[in-house]
C-alpha cells in the first residue's frame, strides 16, 4: 500500500519554479564572471582577495538549489516514505556551513594583516601601451560584481515572496549585499591609493564579516525548519497566520465543534495535523473528507495535511517558545 504522494506546484508557482532555475543559472554564469574578472585584476589587494572569495562563494548557493530541485518533487518511497521537499533545506544546510568557516578564516586573516600592518602594494599596469595605476582595474571589476550582485538580488526577491521560497529569498538578500562588500573594497583601494595602507585590510575585514552573516542567516533559517519550526513570515521571526486560518475554516464547516492545528515546514511544503471534536453522532468519514478539501483549499503549500477526529481538545494553541 502506498502512502502520500510527490509534492506538485499549481500553475502559477509551476512558472515561478522554472523562472527561479533561470535565474539560478544566470547568477552562476554573472557571478562567475565577476569574479574572473576580480581574480584578473587582484593583484596584492587583501580586500580583492576577500571579495574574489565572497563570489566564488555566492556561486554556490545556486548551484545547490539547481542539484536539490532535480530531487524536490521525486515521489516518496519506502525509505523516504515523506518525499523529497526537504532536499532544499539540506543542501542550503551544507552551503551555509561552507559559508560560516570560511569566512571566519578570512576574517581572521584580514584582522592579522591589520595587526601586523602589512601594506599591499597597488603598483601600474600596461594596457595600450599606456601605464595606468594598477586600482582603477580592480575598482571597474569591483563595479561589474556590484552590478551583478545588486540585479540578481532585486530579480531574485518578488519570485521568492511569491513562491514563498526562504531559501531562494536568502540568496537574494546575499546577492543585493554585494554591494556592500564591493563598496567597501573600492573605498578600500582609494584609502591604499591616498596613502592609507589599513584601508585594504580593513575593508578585507568588512567582506568577511558579510560572508560570516550571510551564512549564520541561512544556517538559522534551514535549522529551524529541520526543527519543524511554526511556519513564519518570509524574512522575519513572526508566525504566519495560517494556522489559525485553518483552524477558523475548519471550525465553520458543519458538525465540528473545536478544532486545532499543527503545522511545520517541509521545504517548500508544509505538513502537520488537523484535530477535530465533532458533534455527537457526525458521520466521522464524511466530515474528515470535507475538512481535507476545505484544508487544501486554504493554501497552495499544504500537503499530506493529516485530520485525526478526537475526543476532546485540551488546548486550542500550543504554548510559546520558553513558555
């Protein structure tokens, strides 16, 4: 006997699904060529390092989804028997661990350098047979990136809202904060540039920071959902209102006297129960079929939503995190 069945998308999320792996593929081929172009530039700038790092770095996270959504919608099995729509979460479980260390260790490294006071030295280069100073380079490549970071993050953001992907919605916020870690390497080279040789190691510093973050918000965000957090508000620690929603649908149909609501996110999924009290002599099979469709039809997300008629509620909302 088999149970569930493989998580599908409406039409309308359907087309978001396949817009969010074009735009994963664009951020790949955008960030890649960022950061060639930094390394061709990079010289002995400890900031162009750091920022050369930060889009490697930035590459990854679309590349795991692109992997994890080749298994998102794979239909359970024995061994899985709740599917695969976890998948995202894991992989942005992996990226975000990478993003965490490796970017202490720069931090680290750029806060040596600004101990021991190295100075990089920004020398000139030759191109058309003119010499020119070696940072106009690296700040035009510096540009390119920030250019990039910031598109990808403002095309990236209302797909996520509508696909309600925090994942996806993560990545946006790491792409549209480019522009903050390559502001910071420009103003950097300029200091090095005026004479001020902290200025490299210092802005080295702020990227890494930025990388740090960057991976300490998505690491919190995929934890809490492998914990089977409350579903909350795409960018924000608030609960979502869905499960009272439900819970007022629920209670409004025929023959129910109480009912209460569990939920938990499952990727981009979200499962949980349903517990009802019903009237005294209720058809229970009929009344659990009509609370199954009313539930489904509160929101696209929902999915192997199970409704278990009790005898009497104790409670009707659980108690809040510490209570």
């Amino acid at each position: 006997m088999k149970i569930g069945h493989a998580f599908s998308f409406p039409e309308e999320q359907q087309q978001l699904r396949r817009k969010t792996k074009r735009l994963s593929w664009l951020s790949i081929v955008l960030l890649i060529s960022a950061g060639i172009l930094i390394w061709l530039a990079l010289g002995q700038s400890q900031a162009m390092k750091t920022a050369w790092v930060s889009d490697i770095l930035t590459a990854v996270p679309p590349m795991a989804l692109l992997f994890a959504m080749r298994y998102e919608l794979r239909e359970p099995t024995r061994r899985f028997p709740y599917g695969y729509t976890r998948a995202i979460a894991i992989a942005f479980l992996v990226t975000s661990a990478v993003l965490s260390i490796i970017g202490l260790y720069l931090l680290y490294d750029s806060l040596l350098k600004l101990v021991h006071g190295e100075r990089p030295p920004i020398g000139t280069m030759e191109l058309f047979g003119r010499q020119f100073w070696a940072g106009w380079a690296m700040i035009a490549a510096l540009a390119w990136s920030m250019g990039c970071g910031l598109t990808l993050g403002l095309l990236k953001r209302p797909v996520a809202k509508k696909l309600h992907d925090k994942a996806l919605d993560a990545e946006a916020t790491m792409n549209r904060a480019e522009w903050l870690s390559e502001g910071a390497a420009i103003v950097g080279i300029l200091l090095v540039g005026f004479g001020h040789w902290w200025g490299d190691a210092a802005a080295a510093a702020f990227i890494s920071f930025e990388i740090v973050q960057d991976g300490w918000l998505n690491m919190r965000l995929v934890v809490a959902d492998l914990m089977d957090e409350t579903p909350t508000k795409m960018g924000d620690h608030e609960m979502e209102d869905l499960g009272p929603r439900i819970r007022t649908a629920v209670q409004e149909l025929p023959g129910v006297t109480s009912a209460a609501v569990r939920l938990r996110e499952h990727g981009r999924a979200l499962t949980g129960e349903v517990y009802v009290e019903l009237h005294d002599g209720a058809d229970v099979v009929e009344r659990v079929a009509a609370i199954a469709t009313r539930v489904r039809g509160v929101d696209w997300r929902l999915r192997d939503i199970t409704v278990m008629p009790v005898a009497t509620l104790l409670r009707q909302d659980p108690p809040k995190a510490g209570g």
